[in-house]
C-alpha cells in the first residue's frame, strides 16, 4: 500500500465512499456515523476554510477538545492545507497551555465549548458549538492537497512534562507515512477491521491508531473520552474487533466484573495495549475477557515513531508481555549497559522526530547521528525479542541496589487478590529510598499490607520489596491515561512518614 505523501489524505476515500469511516459517540444516545466521502469532504472543506481566514503555509494550528468528529475533521483538514496540526491536552494548566501556545506560535485554535478560554486571547478560535465558529469556517468544495517538500512538518505533539515544561515534538508527513505503510506490509488486509479509539488525540496513541485505521479502509468507533463502562458497552454494541489501548484503560476495564460478565465480546479478534508496561497477570486477565483475541504488545515513543517492533522475520512466537522484534529498516540497539543484550534503548528509523521546538540543546541530548537515545530500559532475549525493563528516569537506588518500578509492579500484580499495583519511590535517611506500592485489590480480596509485603519477599529480592502498602480502589491516571506517578509519588511521601512508627526498613 502506498499512502498519500500527505497525512491529512492518509486514507483513499474513493476505495469505498459510502462505508462507515467514524462511529462518534460523543452523545452515546444519538450517536452519528459518517461515511468515508462525508469525512472526506469535510477535511476539504476544513482546509479550504483555514487558507481562506488567511493562514499560510507551515502556520500552527492548536485543537484543545474531546475527542469527536470535528476534531479529526480538524486535525486532518489542516495537514491537508500544508498546516501544522497541535492537539494540546485541557488537562494542563492554564500556565502551561499559555506555554505551548507561544512555544508553537500558534496562529488559530480549534475548540469545544467546554474549552473556550483555555487559550491566550488574540488567537483566531474556532468553536467546534458556535454556529459562527466550525459550520462558519466550513468551506465546501475539492481541494488540492499540498504535497509536503522532504521531512515538512504536519504535525508538533507536546510531551507530557514528567519531568518540567513539555517539549514539543517536531514530526513530518514522512515519518508516521513510513510507520503507515510498513504497518499495511506487517498485517495485510484490514479494512474489515472495526477500531475503538478512547485515547485522547494529543497522544500518540490515538493519533497512531486513527490514521491506521483509516488508512487500512476500516471503521472507528469514537469516544470523546476514555470511562471504562462506556468504553465496554460501546465494544459489544458496535461489534468492535480491533481494541486499541493503554494497558491502565483495560484494567479497568477489568474491574467492571458485574458489567462485563453479561457483555458479548466474541467479536474481538485483535488487542493492541502500549504507551506503558505490560505485565503478565493483566495479559492473562485481558485474555480472559476477550478469548478469541490475539493480545499485542505494543512499543512505541512519541520522538521515534509509534511502533519500531513487530513480528519475528522466522516465525518464532512472540512472549506474551515482549514488544516484539525490530522491523525491516528499524534500526534498534541496547547501549549503556554490563552487555549488548540490555541497556539504554536507541532506535534510528525514518519514523523519527525532526527535533524539539526551539530546543536544540534537548534535542542534541537526545538525537545524535540520525539515533535517538530513549531512555527506556530493555533486554533482548535469546531469540531477539526486546523486552521493556523500565525507564532509566524512573529506577531509583535502595540500599545501593538499582530498583525498577515496573518490575516490582509485575512481582505484586502476581499475587492472588492483587489487581493491580503502582510503585514509586519515597525518601529514606538510610536506604536513600525506599519502594512504596498503591494496590488495588480484586472484588472481594480480603489481603492487607503484610500479606503483600510479605508475598513481595517470597518471590522477589528482598531490597526491592514494599515497604510501604496503600490500598486504593483505583490508580489515578494521568492525562495520557498512564499511572499518574507524579501525583503518587507527592501523595505517597506523606503516608510513608506516618506509616514509619510501624513499619521497620528491612
């Protein structure tokens, strides 16, 4: 499959024009489908509204809203009009949202109601719920794609700011064009395929998935937002067969035993979970409720593309929780470690970022000679499978010994009664720091903190066991629908010094 050099035409409208491109359920009760020349259409119509208010080529055009039909009519119109899209996420301050505003010079702004106000006045708003706003800008007719020069911007993602301001990621037409094509080599004919997309579309995630899904000739199923019973209802309803995910999002989905036991999800052929660890005891539990799927475990970083991995070139099956084995033209090396089976991963690849906006000190810790340094963690097995560790920024030392979160997160989930759990660090004046777990407990588990400490003992080193056990009846999330550490790790320091009377520092 070729794709069209501009993402914003990633997707051949004319191989079937009167098929179901999107399922919007932005109102569940009415919800409102759209072909695939309806959709079509209104791109065109967005991209010729956007240069007749004066926009020119390679400006920045900002969207800050739930997911819906327009805002992929949006995101898509103005990569067709050689614009650069920038979803942001609402759920930032507002100091950081007048952050990315200035950072990308952004020249207009989509927006829902909800939203309005979350920019710097002297923008150009477009209102998705005005009448003078989206229908206004609406300008009906064909539209000649730009055809972008080299690596061209279509796109700026912001990272999510873990660890200070976000930094905007430069990607071209290029980049995810090669992931799209390899991706149509690597699985065929999809265009069968029904996709449920609930990840917000300032993540790469959902960004990735809706225009693989397009491109493939499949249908969307579109949530404005990720709720785990309205994400399972929507799945039976509309005969989903192809989930894409965050592993966090399907754990809780999990949770909703007394929903999920009466829903039908025979149709569910394919599951695809990434953006963050996997671990056995989740695969096992997602396998379980959906028994005829075959479970992906999915890599992928929003500066070096969306999925470096795939299958092995001889057949060999893939471990349930391993991100698979680098593509053709994928270029994957494991640096900084005791051997070249782990370390640092480093990937070069066409999928990857052009740099950080207005960064170039940032981008040159990170991208060097065509290699973009990750960050994460990795092993690689002995049939070269790649295998997530954890990231380098979130291990911290106990005692001199280096601890990862995620590995002891796989260690607790596989205790009966565990659901799932959360580790971080907190402070401590002899070890340096100390392992500090938030469980969620399975319906009806009668566990406490000793039984998981003790457990976490058993089965594990003893340095990286819990000291410290909070019981939740879910992990917060952050805005990308991963574990929100930051806020677990402030919550957990002031728990910890109160907990200290009682518990010891073995």
């Amino acid at each position: 499959m070729t794709i069209h050099p501009n993402l914003g035409r990633c997707f051949d409208a004319l191989r079937s024009p009167e098929k179901t491109a999107l399922i919007d359920l932005r109102d569940s009760d009415r919800p409102v489908e759209v072909s695939y020349a309806a959709f079509d259409a209104e791109c065109d119509a967005v991209a010729r509204g956007l240069l007749r208010l004066g926009l020119k080529r390679g400006d920045r055009v900002g969207i800050l809203s739930l997911n819906r039909r327009e805002l992929l009519a949006a995101y898509f119109g103005t990569m067709r009009a050689g614009l650069v899209s920038v979803p942001i996420s609402f759920k930032l301050s507002r100091d950081t949202i007048d952050h990315i505003v200035a950072d990308a010079d952004l020249r207009a702004v989509f927006h829902d109601r909800e939203r309005a106000g979350l920019y710097p006045a002297g923008l150009k708003c477009i209102d998705f719920d005005a009448a003078d706003g989206y229908p206004a800008l609406l300008d009906p007719g064909p539209f000649d794609t730009i055809i972008p020069e080299g690596r061209e911007l279509g796109m700026i993602l912001y990272t999510s700011g873990s660890t200070g301001r976000p930094k905007g990621v430069l990607l071209s037409h290029a980049s995810q064009r090669w992931s799209l094509e390899t991706s149509a080599r690597m699985y065929g004919d999809r265009s069968f395929h029904r996709y449920i997309v609930a990840a917000p579309m300032f993540h790469m995630n959902a960004t990735i998935s809706v225009k693989g899904a397009l491109a493939a000739g499949g249908s969307i199923v579109l949530l404005p937002s990720f709720d785990a019973r309205a994400y399972a209802r929507a799945i039976e309803r509309w005969q989903v067969t192809w989930l894409t995910s965050v592993p966090t999002m399907l754990a809780l989905v999990a949770r909703e035993r007394d929903l999920v036991g009466g829903l039908d999800f025979s149709s569910v052929r394919n599951v695809t979970m990434g953006s963050a660890p996997l671990t056995q005891a989740l695969v096992d539990k997602v396998q379980a409720l959906f028994p005829k799927a075959a479970i992906n475990n999915s890599y992928g970083t929003t500066e070096a593309g969306p999925s470096p991995f795939g299958p092995h070139p001889d057949g060999i099956p893939r471990p349930p929780t391993a991100l698979g084995y680098p593509l053709p033209g994928s270029l994957c090396e494991l640096r900084e470690g005791a051997g070249q089976n782990e370390g640092v991963l480093y990937m070069n690849n066409p999928m990857r970022m052009e740099g950080y906006n207005n960064l170039p000190e940032k981008t040159a810790e990170v991208l060097k000679d065509g290699w973009y340094r990750s960050g994460d963690i990795m092993r690689r097995d002995e049939h070269g499978f790649f295998h997530f560790v954890g990231r380098a920024d979130d291990m911290f030392v106990v005692g001199g010994e280096n601890v990862w979160p995620g590995e002891v997160e796989r260690l607790v989930e596989r205790m009966a009664g565990v659901h799932q759990a959360a580790v971080v660090p907190v402070p401590d004046e002899i070890k340096g720091t100390l392992p500090f777990a938030f469980v969620v407990r399975q319906p009806g588990a009668k566990i406490n903190g000793d039984d998981v400490r003790r457990f976490a003992l058993e089965n594990g080193p003893a340095y990286a066991h819990p000291r410290f056990v909070e019981f939740r009846d879910e992990i917060p999330l952050a805005a990308t629908n991963k574990p929100d550490r930051k806020r677990l790790t402030a919550e957990a320091i002031p728990i910890a010094r109160a907990q200290r009377t009682t518990v010891g520092r073995a």
